[in-house]
C-alpha cells in the first residue's frame, strides 16, 4: 500500500491521501507527454476507501519527462516485489 496526498499547484495539500494497493495493478498506461516537459503517468489500480478497495485510476502530474519515465519504471519493479509477498 501507499499512500498519495493530492496538492495544489502551489504544493499544498488539499486533501488527505488515499490508500493504493501497488500490488494488484490493473495496468501501467504509457506516458502521455504534454508541452513544457510535463508528463502524466497512469496506473489503474486499488484504491482504498472507507476500508473498501475500488478500481481507479491513479494520476501523476511530473514535470521532467525523464523524471517521469524513471517514476514509472520504478513502480513498475515496486509492483512487482509487492506482489511476491
């Protein structure tokens, strides 16, 4: 599990994290690039609410396309050692 606080654009946080269960991933969509070297990354997965797990999608705002290739590697190896245990 991990949990994820949501932010405004100035970095504060608007709202409390939600759970996401890293080792039942649906699917790792590819990176969808937009202008100014920001990238989204999209993972459908668990999210768990009120103790109830649901499917959603989580998204990732990055601000490097670099950056973002390696976040998303790096959950890709995560999910995969979550799910070994």
């Amino acid at each position: 599990m991990l949990r994820i606080n949501s932010i405004n654009k100035k970095g504060s946080v608007v709202e409390e994290g939600d759970f996401w269960d890293l080792g039942k991933v649906v699917e790792f969509h590819k990176i969808s690039f937009r202008s100014n070297n920001v990238c989204y990354l999209n993972i459908i997965t668990d999210r768990i609410r009120n103790s109830k797990p649901e499917v959603d999608k989580l998204v990732i705002k990055m601000t490097d396309y670099q950056a973002g290739e390696n976040v998303l590697d790096a959950m890709k190896d995560l999910q995969i050692m979550l799910r070994k245990n």
